[in-house]
C-alpha cells in the first residue's frame, strides 16, 4: 500500500465509530473468508458417496462428493454449490471462533443431500476455491462469484463429458455465492446450460432483482418469513423443509 494511503487510513481509524469500524471488518471478512472444513460427512445420515477431484478451468483443485441414490439407479442428477463463507458440509458456527464471528450456528447441507438422494436425486457437491478441501487462489480472496464462476463451468464441463452423468437430467442448486457464480457461469458459457433442465437459487443476493430478470416464465419466488436469521433460518431452510424445493425440482426433472 502506497505510504499515502496508509496514513489516510490510519486517519481514518482514529476518527471512525467503533460501530462504523466493525462494519469495515464485517466486509474485510467477506472477501477474505476464513475456511470452512469438512465437519460432517455423507455417511453420517447413511449416505454412500465417491470423492472426486478436478482442476478448475484456470487449474486451482476442485474437490467434489459424488452421492447417488440408494437402490434403484436414478437418472437426476443435481449440482450443488454452496454459499460464502461456507464448505459442502455446511458452516461450523458451532464450533466457535474463527466461525463464530459469522454465526453461532451449525448450516448442515449434508441432511440437505439426504432429502435429494430419498427423493431420487443423485448429487454432485463440492467446495468451490478457497473452502473445505478445495485450492487456494487469487490470493485467498473471495470474488463473491468474479473469480468462482471459474470452478461452475469445470464442475459442468466434468459432468459433459462423464460417460454416466452426461447421460442424466440435470439441476442446478446454487446459494448465495454459489448462485452469483453459476450466473457469471451462464452469461460467460451459455453452452453449458443448455441441457440444465432448472435451477434452485436459496439466498441469492438481491433475489427479487433476479427474479424479475429470470426471462422464463416457469419460476417461482419464495419468501421466509418470521425470522431475521439469514444463517440459522435461511440457509438451514430446505433442511427443514425441503417439500416446496423438492415439488419445484419434480415439476422440472420428472
């Protein structure tokens, strides 16, 4: 930092209220995430899974949960990213600080893939860059979907040419930054959406904007309501109740 910027910041500093600054620090964290880990397992709910691991198409390393459904094989399949700050187990708010300063709150997406795989879904997770097991890159720095989009289209471009996954109906289930990275995905490799036959977008950042953008008559907007917990209550949300999610995927993949 140019030595001018750091004595304005540092101006800055002393002036600033202690609410102001926290808000500063609040957005510092963002961008630079602390690392989810893998705190739960798919086997946890009795769910047998495969790891798999892919480059990114700029080359940072993709870890990934392949989980099919038990029994009968199925023929749906649904790509699952996750949300910021969080890993495709979920967010370990419950284990205290680092997490913690986020929200004292387990996010479980495992019982999430429970629900999919009971209700025929096989699911491809994984970590995009910088949580759970995947690589780092751009310096640790979150692009809230500017540099994630990136692990969206490896991620796609890995099911097209799987001899098994290619062949399978395909969903999307993008949170939050998973979702802003799945559309920088679209906009930029629109090919690569052509077989997806729906998508799910849980806490996308300005939804209502999104939503009246979505050019595609077949949509539907749900609000939580009674809560002012986007953590607990939001991301938590389709673990609880996973009918209205599941009834939208069956209208589109069955």
């Amino acid at each position: 930092m140019p030595k001018e910027r750091l004595e304005k910041a540092l101006k800055q500093r002393e002036i600033i209220s202690d609410e102001d600054y926290a808000k500063v620090i609040g957005l510092a964290n963002i961008v630079r995430p602390v690392r989810s880990f893998l705190f739960k397992m798919p086997d946890v709910y009795g769910m047998t899974y495969e790891e798999h691991f892919i480059p990114s198409i700029d080359g940072v390393p993709i870890e990934m949960w392949y989980i099919p459904v038990k029994g009968a094989p199925s023929d749906k399949l649904v790509i699952f990213n996750p949300a910021l700050p969080m890993c495709r187990a979920g967010f370990p708010g419950h284990f205290g600080e680092p997490f913690s300063s986020f929200d004292e709150v387990e996010i479980d997406f495992v019982i999430q893939y429970k629900h999919l795989t009971d209700a025929g879904y096989n699911v491809l997770t994984y970590d995009i860059r910088n949580y759970g097991l995947s690589g780092e890159a751009n310096g640790g720095i979150s692009g809230i979907g500017n540099y994630e989009w990136r692990d969206c289209v490896a991620v796609k471009e890995y099911v097209d040419r799987d001899p098994a996954l290619s062949k399978m109906k395909i969903a999307l289930y993008s949170q939050c930054m998973g979702g802003n990275s799945q559309y920088h995905a679209i906009y930029r490799r629109p090919e690569l959406s052509e077989n997806v036959r729906c998508m799910v977008n849980p806490m996308v950042v300005s939804m209502a904007a999104i939503f009246d953008l979505v050019s595609s008559k077949e949509k539907e907007l749900h609000w939580i309501e009674n809560t002012p917990h986007r953590f607990k209550d939001g991301y938590n949300y389709f673990g609880r109740e996973p009918e209205r999610g599941l009834a939208f995927l069956d209208a589109h993949m069955n």
